[in-house]
C-alpha cells in the first residue's frame, strides 16, 4: 500500500492515471500530453508500474500502458472502510 499511496502522491502520475482511464495508450501517447520530457514520463511510467497501478503490453515496437483495475478496487475498498 505505501508504494501505492507514494505513486498517487504525485500530480503528474495522477494525471497519467486520468489519461488511462479511457483506455490503454502507448508512452509517446502519454508524453505528447506533458510539457516535461520524455525520460520524465518514462520515470512516473516505472514508479506506476512498480505500485501495479498500470500494466503493460507490447504491440509491435510499442509498449501500451493500461490502468491494473484490480489494484485500484483494493484502494477504492481500503478508502471505503474509513466511511
């Protein structure tokens, strides 16, 4: 849970999560929506995918970025009991 919470802490990994939830998008997809550099987005990518809050899959030479689902309903639920 803490490298979950550490990922979400960030404003731009939030973002990227916003990005995704409309469905998988390749790391240049992701990086033409930021005015930071390439590197920059690969490095919120890692910290995402270290948390498993996003997954990856190859389609060709391209690597796609998906949310993990699964993970964010244990967050949803981890919330939920405070209420």
């Amino acid at each position: 849970m803490d490298k979950i919470l550490k990922a979400v802490s960030d404003p731009t990994r939030r973002e990227i999560l916003q990005l995704l939830k409309d469905g998988s998008k390749s790391a240049g997809e992701i990086s033409d929506k930021f005015a930071i550099s390439d590197a920059a987005i690969s490095k919120h990518l890692s910290i995402l995918k270290e948390a498993d809050l996003v997954r990856t899959h190859r389609r060709g030479k391209y690597i796609f970025y998906e949310i993990n689902l699964s993970v964010v309903e244990e967050i949803i639920t981890w919330f939920a009991n405070f209420f």
